[in-house]
C-alpha cells in the first residue's frame, strides 16, 4: 500500500486508488501519515473543527478512524491519548520526497554545485497545497515544512523552489 500526500490524499493498493472517505477522513489520514507518532484525539478534534467544534466532535473522530480501519486495517491503532498509523516512511510520498531533497542537498554540499533530487519530481503532484491549504495546522506542522518552503508548481507542473523559482 503507498500513501500519497503530494497532491490531493489517496491510498494505492495493487496500483489503483482505494477509496478513502470523505474530507475529515483524507485530512485526519494525511496527519497521521505526516506526523508518524500518535496524534491526540484533541489535536485532530483541533484540525478539522477549529474552535467551533460540535458536541460529538470526538464521537466523529472515532467514526473516521472506523472508516479508515477499513481502508488501511490493523497499521491504524489507538493509542492513548489518540491514534497511530503504523506505515514505513517509504510508502508514504511526502518522506520519499523529503528524504531525496535531502541528498541532493548533501550530495549538493559535497560537490559544491546545486544537484537535483533525482526521482522526487515524478513523485510530486500539483495540488498538494491547494488541497490542504483549508487545514492550517497540516503543511508546516504536519510534515516539518518550514513556511514558505513548499515547492510550487508551474504550468508544466513541475516542483520549483518557493525562493529561487527554480526547478528542484
């Protein structure tokens, strides 16, 4: 199973997309994939609802993780005070990502000359920030993202750098 998080969020298994749910259940999947540690139940109530969250707010945290269970089985588990998904970082697209960008930036540092991250162009879809951009605590906490440096993409959809805009 992959996880792909550099775009809208969708679940790949044997190659096709499996269906996720609805809003609340692709966000509360994407920060659990970003984050890689368990998640409080608060902090998820927190993400989708804000500071106006309805009376049976927990009770629909509990029914989107049913709903997930289903998508991704026993790798969701709860764990107090929240939830854990237990998935390798390199099934999940977003830390493929970051770990490529990485090493060109080290292999770049060695050589002394900018060096492109191999693989980590074909990886990112447009839309990752669009699409989360309705939920602000997910890009810079989530995954670690500095503000500001999400790629952006250009017509040709392709990643460039949110300060240089060159293409990474």
């Amino acid at each position: 199973m992959e996880f792909r998080l550099l775009g809208p969020v969708e679940v790949i298994r044997d190659g096709d997309p499996v269906a996720i749910g609805g809003r609340r259940e692709r966000t509360m999947l994407a920060l659990l994939l970003a984050e890689g540690r368990i998640v409080p139940v608060e902090r998820l109530i927190d993400l989708v609802w804000g500071d106006a969250p309805p009376a049976t707010a927990r009770r629909q945290v509990h029914t989107c993780m049913s709903v997930l269970r289903t998508v991704v089985g026993e790798a969701l588990q709860a764990r107090d005070p929240g939830y854990l998904l237990r998935v390798a970082p390199e099934r999940v697209d977003v830390h493929v990502f970051d770990t490529l960008v990485t090493q060109a930036r080290q292999a770049s540092s060695r050589a002394g000359t900018a060096t492109r991250p191999r693989g980590s162009v074909r990886r990112w879809r447009c839309g990752g920030v669009r699409h989360w951009a309705a939920w602000p605590g997910l890009p810079g906490s989530a995954c670690g993202w500095r503000s500001g440096s999400w790629p952006r993409c250009t017509s040709a959809s392709t990643p460039t750098s949110p300060r240089t805009g060159t293409m990474i």
